[in-house]
C-alpha cells in the first residue's frame, strides 16, 4: 500500500478560449525571467549599466531556445525520424510538447550572448560569470515543467517521496518512480545558491565562476541522469555508449573542460569591462 507519494498533475494545458496556456511553457518563461532579474541584479552591483542584461537576454534567450531544441531532436531524432518515429517530423518545431537541451541553449544561446557583448564593448567573461547563478535559478524553476508534461523520471522506487506517473507517459499502476525532475530542481538551487557564496568569497572573475557552474551543474547531472529511465535518444529507450547515456557523456567531457578552464585561468587578472566609456559626441 503506498503511504505518500508526489502525485502527476491531472493536465499540463488550460484553454483560455481557443488560447492553449501550457503549463510547461509558464515554467520556461518564469525561469527566464527570474534569471533576467538576479543576472540584472548581479550585473549593477559590479557597475554595468541598467537595461544590459536586458539587450543581451534577447539574442541569447531566442538563439538559446533554437540550440535547446536542436539538441533535443538531434539526440532523439528516432522520435521524429525513421521508421520507428512515434511523431512526424513536423512535430520536431512543437517546443511547447517538451524537449529542450540544456547544452544546445548555452551553447547557441552562449553565441549570441557573446555577440551582444562584443558589440557593446563589455567583456564576455564578466557577463558570464553575472549570468551563472541566474542560470542555475532557472533550470530549477523550469524542471517542473517536466513535473506537468510527466516526463525526466527515473526507476521505480518504494520512497515516500516516489512520484506517480500515469500509464500513459509510461508509468504502471501503483508503481511510484524517482523524481529526478525534483532533484534535478534541488540540485539546482542549490548550486545558484553556492555560486553568489563562491563569487563572494573567492573574487571568481574572467569565466571562472561560469565554469564553476558547468563543474557543478554537470556533476550533479551525471548521476541524475543514471537514475532515469524515460526514453532520451529512443522511442522506447535512451541511447547509450559503453553503458552511459548521451547526457552522461556529455556531462563527463564538460566537467573536465570547465576543470582544464579553471586550472588555466587561475591566475587571470586582466582588466574586465563592464561599463564601457561613452562615445564622443561630434558637433557641428
């Protein structure tokens, strides 16, 4: 007899009108704009200008949605494409059903930081490095939107905090599963927790408390991802190497690189713009 358990929520969409209100896509838009405001926060406190993070965030959130995506389909294309695809292709662009990488957002969502920063003449590192807590703050925020689409769960469990998970994303009756979505969130806070601690105490400047982030988050990462078993790269499995999951090999050689990253950028100490001079004004 199951004594306590996390219920599924009954439905993830809400129609207000012809309009669907998606409970996964609230959690994503929370998530990014809580990370806005600490990141704009972090960024005056170092002496940027007001309204930065807010030019930055829009190249880096729309490019960072597209890489999300993209690494999705890529790792799961048997999903969309195939013989053995559950979904048609076109389907590959519904965001909204679920589905987003975390490395495709930085890393794409990282270009177009990168670019914005290069044009307004502020430095790169500094920006990542205000960024990171906010990052780790919205990956919490947004897990529970695997919580609504009922998906990132992991094997059963007789724990009382095992999650429920309907028949129809996978789950059988009376068998309760391993929230990983749950601690995936609190492993997350905690991290944006422990980087303002860090950053505060060890002066963690040009990228360096960004890489401590990848260091964190992927650690943990790794062994969350070890206890799922809803599909990831499959239809009805997760594609795996040498016993490991794709995630898991790529939470492994990007815990290494942020190591490499912060070994070689130790002893940094060149000069960080974050508010660049203002441009002479000509008169005629």
């Amino acid at each position: 007899m199951v004594l306590a358990a996390i219920p599924s929520p009954p439905q993830g969409v809400w129609h207000l009108g012809f309009l669907p209100i998606r409970a996964y896509a609230l959690c994503f838009i929370v998530a990014i704009l809580f990370g806005a405001w600490l990141s704009d926060r972090r960024w005056r406190a170092r002496g940027g200008e007001q309204g930065t993070i807010a030019d930055i965030a829009v190249p880096g959130v729309i490019l960072g949605l597209i890489g999300a995506r993209l690494y999705h389909v890529i790792v799961d294309w048997q999903t969309y494409f195939g013989p053995r695809a559950v979904k048609e292709p076109y389907q590959a662009l519904f965001i909204w059903e679920g589905g987003l990488g975390i490395w495709g957002a930085v890393i794409l969502g990282g270009v177009g930081v990168a670019l914005a920063c290069r044009r307004r003449g502020i430095s790169v590192g500094a920006m990542a490095d205000t960024v990171a807590p906010g990052i780790a703050f919205g990956q919490a925020i947004a897990r529970w939107g695997n919580w609504f689409n009922q998906e990132l769960y992991g094997s059963p469990t007789t724990l009382p905090w095992g999650l429920e998970i309907d028949q129809a994303h996978g789950g059988e009756p009376g068998v309760l599963y391993h929230p990983t979505f749950l601690y995936e969130s609190i492993w997350d806070a905690a991290l944006g927790f422990a980087l303002i601690l860090a950053g505060r105490r060890f002066a963690l400047h040009h990228g360096r408390l960004f890489a401590l982030y990848v260091a964190g988050y992927t650690f943990g990462r790794f062994w969350i991802e070890g206890l799922r078993i809803d599909p990831v790269g499959g239809v009805d499995h997760a594609v795996e190497f040498l016993g490991l999951r794709v995630n898991q090999w790529t939470s492994i050689v990007l815990f290494a690189g942020a190591l490499v990253y912060l070994w070689v950028r130790r002893r940094a100490d060149d000069e960080e713009i974050v508010a660049p001079a203002a441009r002479p004004v000509h008169t005629s």
